[in-house]
C-alpha cells in the first residue's frame, strides 16, 4: 500500500499503459480519476478499481478546466498527476506528414502537458508537495526513421519533464518520465504501420529482453515514481524498455 491514502489523475487511463498505471496505483492504495476521451471504457476501469472517470480533453484549455473542477469535486487535492494520453502519426516521411496530423500530435503529446501543469501545479505548490510523472517514449531518446514528429513530440516531452522538475523542485514537487518502447496498446498498430507477425518479429529484434513493454511493467514504474520511496528522484527519464536504448 505504497500509495495509502493518495490522490491521482491518470489521463489517457482507459486503455493501454495508462489501465496498467490505474490498476497498480488503486492496488497500492490510491484514489483514482481517470481522464478520457473514451467515457464508457474509463468507466468500466474505474469501477474495477473503485475510482472515478470523467471525459476530457487533454490538448483542449476548457476541458481541462472542467477537469480539474471534476478532481477538486471528486478527489479534493491531486498528490500525483500522470500525463499519459498521447497519440502518433503512421510511419510515413516526415515531408509527408500532413499539418493537421502534426498539430494534433503536438496538442495532445505536448500541450496537453502545459495545460496540465497550468491547471494544477499551483495547487501542488500552494500544499508544497506533490508528483508529476509524464510517460513519453523510447523514441524521444532513440528516434527511429518516419515517426519523425512523433519523435520530436516525445523529445520535448522529456525535456520539460527536466526542467519542470528544476524549476518545481524548491516548492516540493517532484517530476519524472517514463520511457517505454512499444506495447501491447491501441497505438501499437500505428507504431509498426501493420501489424503482422512479421513486423513484431522485426519490431522485437531490437528488444534485447525480446518482448513489448506491458501495462504492467508502467505501472510497477509508475508506482515507484510516484510514491514516497523515490522521493530522492526528480528530473529522470527511466527507461522501460527491455535494453531497446543501449
């Protein structure tokens, strides 16, 4: 029960890494809102777990009004906020990527985290403590060809995470990532273009452990993060990813 007594926003926590972030936090103790656009399967999870769920979102500045006005009514304060909701564009030449996939990209993949900080930061600040944790990408650390923009969203998502955490560090709020490689989640399909037994079996040969990330394996990293165990840790990227980065 590492997270006895705990509240926490996990965005994107219908499906995926982010159900994985869920189930272990409400396992550890945790109270927790899950914020998504999908209504009815944040639903279903939330009454697995006996949390909440609202709609919402991420890249939109009114909706993540309402969704902290939901958290405040539901949770009264958010010790820990996990923004994880993100979206990619197909594997194609970064010339080819259209300006509407790449504003989308950006919004969800990194506006989303501005808004979110804007929104509620001062209340972490205001209690001086709290934890953010950002789940970004093994592609933010080592690109790979045609999710160009996609990479670059996760890039500067690590990047903000680092100087989030510089800059929060004084007023007791901790920030770190968590970089997963490519899982068994609704964007997979997306990553790889088709998913084939020949594309996973090209996929997982960059894998040096040789399987995908799990929403378990978020969660038990998210978890550690997130509590009070690591609370000598700020500004890291952890890599869960198999050795995909070495």
């Amino acid at each position: 029960m590492r997270l006895q007594g705990k509240t926490a926003i996990v965005t994107g926590g219908a499906s995926g890494f982010g159900a994985g972030i869920v189930r272990k936090f409400a396992t550890e103790g945790a109270k927790v809102l899950i914020a998504d656009l999908n209504l009815d399967l944040a639903e279903e999870v939330a009454a697995e777990v006996g949390g909440f769920a609202t709609k919402a979102d991420v890249a939109s500045n009114d909706s993540v009004v309402e969704l902290a006005q939901t958290a405040a009514s539901k949770l009264g304060r958010v010790d820990i906020l996990v923004n994880n909701a993100g979206i990619t564009h197909l594997p194609k030449p970064m010339q080819e990527v259209t300006e509407n996939e790449f504003d989308k990209v950006m919004a969800v993949n990194c506006k989303s985290v501005y808004l979110m900080a804007r929104h509620f930061v001062p209340g972490m600040i205001d209690r001086g403590s709290g934890a953010i944790l950002n789940v970004a990408s093994t592609a933010g650390l080592s690109p790979r060809p045609n999710l160009n923009w996609y990479n670059a969203s996760k890039g500067w998502m690590i990047t903000a995470t680092k100087t989030m955490a510089v800059e929060l560090a004084p007023k007791g709020v901790r920030v770190n990532a968590l970089c997963p490689v490519a899982g068994e989640t609704p964007l997979l399909k997306s990553f790889m273009g088709e998913d084939t037994p020949e594309m996973r079996a090209k996929f997982l040969s960059t894998i040096p452990i040789g399987r995908f990330s799990t929403p378990e394996d978020l969660g038990n990293a998210a978890c550690y993060l997130c509590s009070d165990e690591a609370s000598m840790i700020t500004g890291v990227a952890m890599e869960v990813d198999g050795g995909r980065c070495i």
